[in-house]
C-alpha cells in the first residue's frame, strides 16, 4: 500500500520479524573487515531478510571492504540478501548505512528500502528508537550516490519506507 506524507511516498512493508538463524559473527566480521561489534547482530525481514551488522562509528563503517565471495557464500548458507550495516547517526540522520548483496549481483547498493525497514525494526527491538516518529536513513556516501531513505514507524510497530517524490512537468524537485 503506498500512503503520500508531504513531499513522501511511503509504502507498507511486510510484517517486521526476526528470523531466528545462528550467524558465526567472528566469520562475518573477518568477511567485512570489521571489528565484533558491541550491539547484536540479527537477521531483520520486512519482506527480505538482511544480516543487520551494527558497527562502532562512522569511519568503522566507511572502512568496510567486504570479500564479496566470502560474503555470496554466507548469504546463501543463512538464506539472506546481504549485509546491512550501519553506524548511528550523530548528526540529522538515525543512521549511516551500507547494503551489500553480492548475491544479487548487488556489490553495493546506494538505497534500499526493505534493509532500511528491517534495520528500523531492529533499532525499535533494541530499545534505540520508538514507534510513532519517522526515521532518516544516509545511504550511497561511500559510493558517492548519497541517497536518504526514510522510514516510518507506527504506533503498532508497522514499519513504512520511502522518501521524497519530485515532479518532472514543472521540473522542480521537492526536498
């Protein structure tokens, strides 16, 4: 279902759940190139399950250099899409994301709504946002395609994603 909020196209996402499969974090994090992190990893679905990897800061996170064969291997083994992770944000975003899908043929994605949704689920389930606000999401920095994704949190614990729509008739762009 899509909704329009303002200059937002939001659309429903799937019922957000956590699936309940073992991750080896001393693998994934060798995979990554990253440190254990402190927070939980998880396997987060709104539709789509995502490995949602929370790292320790902003430069943690652009340091990331997945081995994408490695990655491949462990993505079909848990039966995921990829890697999402994120560093919180500091500054006018919830978080600092990046999707890695190598799977898919996806190395790196600069905006994905169904990971954006499952890491808004995960971040309610461990107490760090709450339901009823809406969340911001920097994605693509790395790749130099910033791209901000936003997501919705209802009162039921629903999840909504989208972002900003712009019209081509008047070229102007709504942001």
């Amino acid at each position: 279902m899509e909704v329009r909020v303002g200059d937002s196209v939001m659309m429903e996402m799937a019922t957000p759940r956590v699936v309940e499969r073992e991750v080896d974090i001393e693998r994934l994090c060798h995979l990554m190139g990253c440190c254990v992190p402190a927070l939980p990893v998880e396997i987060v679905s709104t539709g789509l399950p995502d490995i949602i990897l929370p790292v320790g800061s902003l430069a943690e996170l652009e340091a990331l250099h997945p081995d994408m064969e490695a990655l491949t291997l462990l993505s079909r083994e848990l039966e995921v899409v990829g890697v999402h992770a994120f560093a919180a944000g500091g500054d006018q975003f919830t978080a600092h994301v990046r999707n890695f899908a190598p799977l898919y043929g996806v190395d790196e994605e600069s905006a994905t709504g169904t990971a954006n949704a499952a890491l808004t689920h995960y971040l309610q389930h461990r107490g760090m946002i709450v339901p009823g606000k809406d969340y911001t999401f920097m994605q693509g920095e790395k790749m130099g395609r910033p791209s901000v994704v936003e997501t919705s949190l209802a009162p039921d614990g629903q999840v909504y994603v989208g972002g900003r729509w712009y019209t081509m008739a008047k070229g102007e762009l709504l942001i």
